[in-house]
C-alpha cells in the first residue's frame, strides 16, 4: 500500500522572479541579435525562452487544508500539504486533495432490525482525508468509496440490533443511542481505514419502523406502556392497603375478621387501581349487614 510522504519543493516566490528576469533577459538577447543582423545566433534567446516558458508550469498554489500530490511519469514523489507557493518539475502532475471536514448524509435505507421487524434508518458520518496517497491510489474514487462504504456499515449495524428493546438490558437502536453511534463510527471507520479517512463522527439521523407495521407496532408500544404504568399502579396500590390495615390495627379503630380483612382489602384495591371514578356506596346499617 502507498502511504503518504512529503515531497520538497522550491518556494515559488524565490523561483519566480529567476524565472521572470530569466525571460526579460531572453527578450533583451533576441533584441539585440536582431539590430546586431546575426540570425545565426537568434536559437539561443528563443530557446532560452521556451525554458523559462516551460518552467514556469512548475509554479503551483497551495490554498488552506489543501494538499497536492506530485506525480512523475507515474510514480508518487509525495504530497505538499504546506499551504503558500511552490514550484516543482514543470513535468509532473498534481491533482488536488481537499483535507476539510465533509458531511456524508445517507439516503433513508429499507432494512430489517436484528429480530426482523422492517425499518427505516439514515445516518450522518462526518469526515475527512488524512492519508492523500490512499485517498488517491488505494480506491478508484473516494467519495463514491465513502458513500458505499458508509451505507454497507449502516446496514449491518441495523441488522445487529432490535429496533426497540423487549428484554430488560438490551441494548436497541432507539434507547442506546450513544452506544449505537459509537459503534456505527467504528464500523465505518474500519471500512473506510483503506481510502485514508478518517471518521470524526456518526449518528443516526432518521430512525422509524417501515409503513407497513408502523401502526401494529405504535399499538404494541402502547400496550407495553399501559401494562408498566399498571404494574406501578397495583405496586403503589398494595402498598397503601398494606399501611391503611396497619394503621386501623395498631390505633385499634375497628377489629376486622378475615372476611371482612379480605373485602376492605378488594374494595380498597378496586378503588386504588381502577381507571375511573368509583362510586361510593354509605352503608347506613352495621358492620355486618
């Protein structure tokens, strides 16, 4: 595999002006052989002409988190990340590399959750060239190389978790979202450690079951949440009998049989759990009747 190197070069601003006085100077020569009548000699200012000429495509910039990687006759001499103005062989070629931040934003990808429920998922990876000789050499196209890549992990990792967790622990794609994230980074980061990329962050942008089951499973969200808000209802329910019937026992306001224990018991908790309003009956007789 290549790995980046650094190239030198020449500062441009020192090459220039060699160059520029090199050719006022060809120019002054030529004059000068012209009103002189010598043709015989006239090559030699326009070939130092044509030199100067050709030099001068070894004159290249530099911009901010931009590199340029220099070829020659298809070999990698190295990279100049330096930013400011260079020259080097006027032969060589050198594409530029962008070293900024990028954003990669998915399409909203059809997969199926790790216990087969469809769903709809996208992500957002964030990233940027570290390695210009991978980016450049070791894929075909890098930002294409990205996108797929970034796709194929996203993916997997929907495949690898429940959309929502059914066991207590479990981690899911909707409640672990941090856990979630750092794992897609990694598996990104891992396909992408090739083309010289490196991954700064990923996180799911859109996250949501797929129409066709979207409303059996808000049901059954829904049904899981009455059934938790009912069992903390008949926890706190049976905590409150346990305290009424100790207090009427310890403060000896009433002594109950068990049968009577037992219907205060059911009455309280009828009371206590139900979702409406109960309606109270006065019993106008004594305890018994």
């Amino acid at each position: 595999m290549l790995r980046e190197k650094t190239v030198l070069t020449l500062s441009g601003m020192i090459v220039l002006p060699i160059l520029v006085l090199a050719g006022l100077s060809a120019l002054v020569w030529f004059g000068v052989l012209v009103h002189a009548d010598a043709p015989n000699q006239m090559w030699k200012p326009l070939l130092v002409a044509a030199l100067t000429a050709f030099a001068m495509r070894g004159l290249f910039v530099v911009n901010p988190n931009e590199a340029r990687a220099v070829l020659l006759f298809g070999h990698y001499l190295g990279t100049v990340k330096q930013q400011g103005f260079h020259w080097v062989h006027p032969l060589t070629l050198r594409p530029r590399v962008s070293l900024r931040v990028r954003n990669f934003e998915s399409a909203k990808l059809k997969v199926n959750d790790h216990v087969g429920n469809p769903i709809e998922i996208a992500a957002v990876a964030v990233w940027r060239v570290v390695d210009t000789a991978e980016a450049l050499f070791e894929v075909d196209d890098y930002k294409n190389f990205v996108q797929v890549q970034s796709e194929a992990a996203l993916r997997n990792l929907a495949s690898s978790y429940p959309y929502d967790a059914h066991v207590e622990g479990e981690t899911s794609l909707r409640s672990h979202t941090t856990v979630v994230a750092d794992q897609l980074k990694r598996e990104i980061q891992d396909r992408l450690a090739k083309a010289g990329v490196e991954v700064l962050e990923a996180r799911i942008s859109h996250l949501a079951y797929a129409p066709e089951i979207a409303s059996a499973m808000l049901q059954r969200q829904q049904a899981s949440a009455v059934v938790a808000a009912r069992a903390r209802i008949v926890e706190g329910a049976v905590g409150m009998v346990e305290m009424a019937l100790a207090e009427l026992s310890q403060k000896g306001v009433v002594q109950l049989d068990e049968e009577r224990r037992a219907a205060m018991v059911s009455n309280l908790l009828v009371v206590l759990c139900s979702d409406r309003h109960t309606q109270p009956v006065i019993n106008t007789g004594t305890l018994y009747q």
